[in-house]
C-alpha cells in the first residue's frame, strides 16, 4: 500500500472525534494485560485512622514493659465509680468486726 492509498482510507471513513485511535487488548507476546491493582495504600483516610495506625506502630517499636502497658486502657470517671460501688461489698471488714461477728456464730 502506499501513502495516498492509507490516506484515502483514512478520509473514506470521516474525520475522527478523537486524537487517538483504540487499540484492541491482544494477549500475544509482549503484550501484558495488568490486573486491577489494589489502591488502598494511597487513599488519603481521615485522620483519626491516621493516628491509631500511628499509635499501634509506635507502641510496637518502643516494646513497652507490661507494668506500664496495663495503663494505656483505663477506664472513664463514670466506669471507675460504678467499679469502685460493685467493689465497696467486697471490702474486708476490720479484725475485731471480724472477731465479733464470729462469736455471735
């Protein structure tokens, strides 16, 4: 074929819309198909998922000592009391309560 026939070709089908022509996917040699890849790594998430991730990391790299890790889940004011209430029932009663309430047995 030669230069005018290509051209003529080209004029025969119209003028395109487009600067770029489609290529069809062909698996030959060469020509590698790419899978969808998983993005996840570059999404930009918000913030508080930024520092728990940072946090989670950073405890890791230090290796805190189990005496002062135990401090990192405390519990709020409102848990505390309720805590404290359950335990009061629990409390050890003095020596001579003790002696007292044993001989009224």
């Amino acid at each position: 074929m030669t230069k005018n026939a290509t051209i003529n070709y080209k004029n025969e089908l119209g003028p395109s819309t487009c600067d770029y022509e489609k290529r069809v996917k062909s698996s030959n040699i060469g020509r590698k198909i790419f899978f969808k890849r998983d993005l996840t790594r570059f999404v930009k998430w918000p913030k508080y998922i930024r520092i728990q991730r940072q946090r989670r990391i950073f405890c890791q790299k230090l290796k805190i000592p189990p005496a002062i890790f135990q401090f990192t889940r405390t519990l709020d004011k409102n848990m505390t009391n309720q805590l404290f209430q359950l335990l009061s029932g629990y409390k050890k009663t003095g020596i001579l309560k003790n002696n007292t309430s044993l001989k009224k047995i």
